[in-house]
C-alpha cells in the first residue's frame, strides 16, 4: 500500500492542488514562498485533529470574502471549510485494512480515499453568535458615549474618543479570528474514486459518505481520526539542526548526546542485560563490546552511505570510562571516529558535514524504528518528510544522502511484504535534482490573480510522458548538467552564449536594478537550442527573457527562396546544402552583414519561437507583440525575445544606421570611441585606424575581426569585467529586454501619498 495522491483545498496559498506521489520517493521544489512547505504544515494540522492550531489566517485568503458574503446573507455563499484528500493505492492483500474506506460492495478499484474537513459546526449558529457578540459590544459603545456628552464618566479621556472606532468583532472575519477554534471542527467522508475524474476532481452533484464514530470489532468507538491513523504513520524531520562544532550553548546538539538518547529510546536497555551491569563495575572493556553489539545494526547502516571514504574514519561507540553514570546519562556514552584499530579520537574532532550527515540519519532510522516499534495495529504505511535536507550538508553530502535515503529506510524479512515507506523531500539544492532526475519532480509554480496569490503543482513525470524525443532527452540530459537552478528561479533568462552569462550581472545592475531582487536562472543555451525549451518554460509558467542574436546568414532571393522551401530541411538550418548557380557569389548559408540583400536568420530559437520569421528584414520590422508572449487561458509563462536592432553610430560628423550580427559587433557599435580607445586594446575589438578609415570601412573591420576564427569571445567577456561598468554601455536590445524583465518580475507598487518621493534601496544580491 502507498499514498498515491494527495488534494488539498483552501489551506492558505494552496486554493485547489493535487499532488501525485511516487511510491518510493518524491521532490517538492518551486521558488520561495511556492507552498512546499505549506504542504507539510497541512499535514501536521489535518493529522493531528487539535483544533487549537488552525487560525482563520489558515483559510485561503481568496475565501475571505465569502466569509463576509455570509454574513450579509448572499445568496448561494456558505461558510469556507479547509480540506485534504488522501489517496491510498491497494492491492488485494490489503483490503481487510481499508475495509473502513470501501465507499460500496461492489468497489472494486486500486484506489481508496479520505477526506478530512475542517467545517463550521454550525454555520447559522455561528452567525447568530457573531451577530450578538457585535450588538453587545455596539450597546457598551453607545454607553460609552453617552457617559462621554453627558460629562459624566470618570477617567475616559473625551479628547481621544473616537467616534469611528468600533469594537471587537468589526464583522465576522474579525469574530472568527478569537473563535475559529470553538465555530469550527474536523470532519471525516469515505471518497469514491469512480465519482471523480482523472485530475480527482469530483463529478458534479457528488456527495462523499461522511464517516461517524462506530463500533469496532473490539466494541471500540472506531471514528475518521482512528481510521487515518491505523493506516499512516506521517513523520516530519525539520530542516533547523541545531548541530556545532563549538562546545556549550542552548543550540548545540553534541552527536553523542543524540546517539545516547536514541539509544535509550529504541535499542536494548543496559538495565536488561545482567551480564553488562555486572562487567560495569568490573571492566570498561565489556561496556564496550556491548554497546558495540547493540549499535551493530545502526553503524551498519550508516556505513551504507559509502561516505566519508577509504582514507576518512569509521565510527565506534565507546565507554566514557565513568561505569556508574555510562547508561544513565546522556553523558555516558560517546562517539568516537576510529583512525585505526588502536587509536581513536571523540566525536569532536571530526567535520561538521559528516556529524551532520550522520545526526540526519540517525534522525531517520530513530523515526522509522519508533514505526516498526508499534506492536499493536501498526499502520502498514510510513510516511516521512524531510525538510531541506541540504541545510548544512555540503554538496558531496547532499548527493551521498539522497542516493542512500532509501537504503536506511530498508524494512528487512516479512515485513516487507506488509510494510511501506514513503519519502518526500522538499529541497533548493540543485544537487539533489541531479542525483534523482527529474521524474520525482513535484514543481509548485505560483500563480498571481491580482493581490491574491495561489500555487499549482506540477508532474514532471508527465511532462516528459508527453513531450517528444529529441526534446524530452536533450532537456533532462542538458538540465542535469548545467542548471537544475531553473526548478528554484522566480524568472529564467536564456542567454547566447557565455559572453552574455558572464556579463549579465553588470547589465542588469546598470539596466534594470530591481532584478537584483530577485532569484534568476541564466541559461547559457545558444540560438541553435532555445526554442527546445519552449516546451518546460510553458510547463513551468517561468516568466522568461529571451537573449539571442540574428544570427545572418546570405539566404536566397525571395523568389528562388520559395522554389527551394520544399527541398529545405524543416527550420532552415542547412543552408550550406543549396546549391548557388553563381560561383562569384556568397556561398548561401555563410556569415554576413545584417544590411546584406536578402539576408535570412540561422537561428532556430527566431524561426521556430519567436518571433517566428526566417527573413532578416521581417524580423527588424516585427512588432513588439510579435516579440511577446503573454499569459492567457492556461498559459502562465509570460516569454520575451530580443535581438539586435537597428541603432544609429556617429562618430565625428559621420553617421550610420547600423545592426550589429551578435552581440559582441552590437556591443562595438553601441561604444564605437570607448572600445576603439587605445587603453580598451586588451578588448580585442580594435581595428585599424592609421588610415583615418570612414566610419563605414571601420564598421565592416569591426565585422570582420569580430566574426574571424582568431576572435576569442570569452577573452573578450574577461577583458571586459575588468573595465569600469560605468565606462560602457549596455547595448539597446539588452537594455530593453531586462526592463520588460524588470517590470514582470518586479513591479513598481503604485505610490502613496507618504513614499512616492522615496526611492528603496536595493539590498539583495542577483544571483545568475
């Protein structure tokens, strides 16, 4: 048996999603405040049925006004409840355990389910309680006044009265927020999967079985709380670990203090062992093989995680030589890190990584032995979330800990055939992503609907189920390699080259300052590759920048370039093999000038994306709509491209309209007197000037040198970061796009009367 799925309604930014799990285990990521966490937390809450710990800031903030919408009696409006549906997968074997949850006789599904509400109790009464406790308070007011003019109430000070002010409870939200916990409770309903649909959303007019306390085979009350609970076990390890390489202090958590505590909690007690407590008093070196017999099955899982290695030490659990305290506190025992079979050193003296790494899993099997423990009814399913399990752990180590995760969690023997264990790990560590791949994916993409915010989770598994090879493989390959970041970025910018990556933290620091806010993912995917990403970026609704070159190339003349487009591969990017009857010519396909007749593009992202066009000249005249793709119906990611334009270069009393090819010629362009200076040589973009040339011939150098086989662009990007970013200026295209960027990602919030004559600093760093 396994969770399969789990829906989750109206609990704070998760409106309506539905999380498909895998039945070993699965990654939540998205960017800050995505709703990962919330996940988690709606577990805690739902699980532990305390109505204590739900507060009316708990309900979806989008449902707020149907709270108001009750209390002024719209038609149609109910109180808002918060709910979670639990999706169980079955087989045969496990029937006798889901009895409780077959909605019919006649089921016969893989599929089970449970929903557990918290509901008004009664939504009328509710209303009637708010309507009196706001009269009670409005008569006490009006008292108040009254006292006030009449000059008779003593220490009220008429001064600060206020005859705006109204008392608790303002309107029903305002009474909910002090009496949620008495208005409202938990509710349990059998769900039929036949009544819903794939996305297991319910058909319409279906109303799920509520469950009511009955009487169990043992004459027990049996309610929807012991139902969950016979069938799950939920465990949550939180990213804070209070571990440190100091001694002392509130915070510290020593390694063998934890080990002594889960050694008191799970294994074999001393007090048990009669032949121990006598060698106590006796020999120390007794204590030691028993305690090394008693971890014995703890080390050896540790060991799984082939980590530190070969040359690092082992661990062994030893005396701390006082035998009257050696069980009896937490002080008694002692890790130790074995260099040899003779010579070992305390816990101490080891990294803080590896204690890290051990404490975790030390953690893990503390929670999973606390499971197998449970004699009586043990819930055949154990399901463990781990919070951020990079915290503190280096990359090596988050990669070691989640290749071995589910070998610790091993459950040997029978059991196994009876017994599950789940893993859901929420993370920001793109290392992580690389060790697992991306089908365990869950991505929570944020989605904006005006001042309100809500989430939606994603499948990655089905994403790559439906797209195609050679995309599908060339993104998992690709992603695995460079940026697994793009899972965690509030805005993704596709970059040409590594000139573009390496000087984008200038550009946007000169060209749109707000971005440093942010998080951004920069891709470093050329103009050859871009429009293959089309397919994740829309999956994934990241608002994204496209930054790419035109790319020219000699194409045919328009007519001959229509009796060809048959005999072309799709998206012209074989040019080479068009046969030009002219050999005086250019060979079709070859670099050019962007001003060169009938010029077309070879870049693919242009073509095949946006804006969609081959020729040169359609694309400098495309609209800026054509360049833009905007969020509409179910497609969230707002996507830019920009490329080179037209700018007007002047130099003395000569002036050119020019368009550079890539961005290094449009660069030159943009800072012709700078990048020609002397003190700029190390550029490498310094042409010959000791013929006074025309501002056209030392264009058409600049071309030349720019796009010859001795150019080194990335000597070009260094040399670059070496100048004043004051010095030079971000060319035109750039400028524009990471303002369009600027705008998506980072609004400007409309000014009021006291802060719109205050600028705010920037004081986050962008991290590409």
């Amino acid at each position: 048996m396994h969770l399969s799925a789990i829906r989750i309604q109206n609990f704070r930014r998760l409106r309506d999603i539905v999380i498909d799990l895998d039945v070993d285990i699965s990654i939540f990521v998205g960017a800050n405040n995505s709703g990962k966490t919330s996940v988690v937390q709606a577990l805690q809450l739902f699980l532990s049925s305390s109505r204590e710990k739900f507060t009316l800031y708990d309900i979806s903030a989008s449902s707020w006004v149907d709270i108001e919408a009750f209390a002024t009696g719209e038609n149609g409006v109910v109180l808002p409840n918060i709910s979670i549906d639990l999706w169980f997968g079955v087989e045969a074997a496990d029937l006798h355990r889901v009895i409780d949850l077959l909605p019919s006789l006649s089921w016969q599904g893989t599929h089970v389910g449970i929903r557990i509400t918290f509901s008004p109790v009664d939504a009328e009464a509710t209303l009637a309680r708010f309507r009196e406790a706001e009269s009670t308070a409005l008569a006490a007011v009006a008292a108040t006044t009254v006292a006030l003019e009449g000059g008779g109430s003593d220490g009220v000070d008429e001064e600060n009265a206020d005859s705006d002010y109204l008392p608790w409870p303002k309107s029903l939200t305002d009474f909910l927020t002090k009496e949620l916990k008495k208005e409202y409770e938990f509710r349990y309903y059998v769900l039929d999967s036949a009544k819903f649909d794939n996305d297991l959303q319910e058909l319409v007019g279906y109303q799920p079985l509520q469950i009511l306390p009955d009487k169990g085979p043992t004459g027990k009350s049996r309610s929807g709380k012991d139902i969950v609970n016979s069938l799950i076990c939920v465990d949550f390890l939180q990213a804070q670990r209070h571990l440190s390489d100091t001694s002392g202090g509130s915070r510290t958590e020593e390694l063998s203090r934890h080990l002594s505590r889960f050694y008191k909690r799970n294994l074999e007690k001393c007090a048990d062992d009669h032949k121990v407590m006598r060698a106590l008093s006796e020999s120390e070196k007794l204590m030691n093989t028993h305690l090394e017999n008693v971890f014995a099955e703890t080390l050896e899982r540790l060991a799984r995680l082939s980590y530190p290695g070969l040359t690092n030490p082992s661990l062994k659990i030893m005396s701390d030589l006082n035998p009257a305290t050696s069980m009896g506190s937490q002080d008694g025992t002692q890790v130790h890190y074995a260099l040899d079979d003779n010579f070992t050193l305390p816990d101490k003296y080891n990294g803080l990584g590896f204690k890290n790494l051990i404490y975790m899993v030390v953690e893990l099997l503390d929670l999973h032995n606390q499971w197998m423990g449970i004699a009586d009814r043990r819930p055949p399913l154990h399901l463990v979330f781990i919070e951020e399990p990079e915290a503190h752990l280096h990359t090596q180590l988050q990669q070691v800990f989640v290749n071995k995760i589910l070998d610790i969690l091993t459950i040997d023997g029978e059991d196994a055939h009876y017994y599950s264990s789940q893993v859901v790990l929420t993370t920001h560590s793109a290392h992580i992503l690389y060790e697992r791949g991306f089908r365990p994916i869950r991505y929570f993409r944020r989605e904006h609907l005006g001042v309100l915010q809500s989430t939606s989770v994603l499948n990655m598994s089905e994403f790559y189920a439906n797209t195609q090879n050679p995309t599908s493989d060339f993104l998992e390959r690709y992603l695995k390699l460079t940026h697994c970041d793009l899972f965690f970025a509030d805005a993704a910018i596709l970059v040409e080259g590594n000139v573009e990556r390496l000087l984008m933290p200038l550009m946007i620091e000169s060209a749109a300052p707000r971005l440093k806010e942010t998080y951004l993912s920069a891709l470093e995917i050329g103009g050859a590759f871009g429009h293959r990403f089309q397919t994740l970026i829309e999956f994934l609704g990241i608002t994204t920048l496209i930054i790419t070159d035109l790319d020219s190339v000699q194409g045919l003349p328009p007519a001959q370039a229509e009796e060809e487009e048959e005999s072309v591969e799709d998206g012209r990017d074989e040019y080479e093999d068009i046969d030009e009857e002219d050999e005086n010519s250019p060979k079709i396909g070859s670099t050019c000038r962007v001003e060169t007749m009938d010029a077309v593009t070879s870049n693919q992202t242009l073509i095949q994306w946006l804006p969609g066009e081959t020729r040169i000249d359609k694309l400098l005249a495309a609209p800026a709509q054509n360049l833009t793709q905007t969020r509409e119906g179910n497609r969230f990611a707002a996507v830019r491209v920009c490329y080179q334009t037209q700018v007007k270069v002047t130099r003395g009393d000569e002036e050119l309209n020019l368009t550079g090819r890539t961005f290094e010629e449009a660069f030159a362009f943009e800072n012709l007197d700078w990048s020609q200076d002397i003190s700029n040589k190390d550029l490498k973009i310094r042409v010959k000037s000791s013929d006074a040339p025309s501002l056209a011939i030392t264009t058409e150098r600049l071309h030349k040198r720019i796009h010859g086989k001795n150019f080194k662009k990335t000597d070009f990007a260094l040399a670059l970061l070496t100048k004043k970013p004051e010095s030079w200026v971000v060319p035109s295209y750039i400028r524009e796009g990471l303002k369009w960027l600027e705008t998506e990602v980072t609004p400007i919030p409309a000014p009021t009367s006291q802060d719109s004559d205050i600028d705010q600093p920037d004081n986050e760093e962008t991290i590409i």
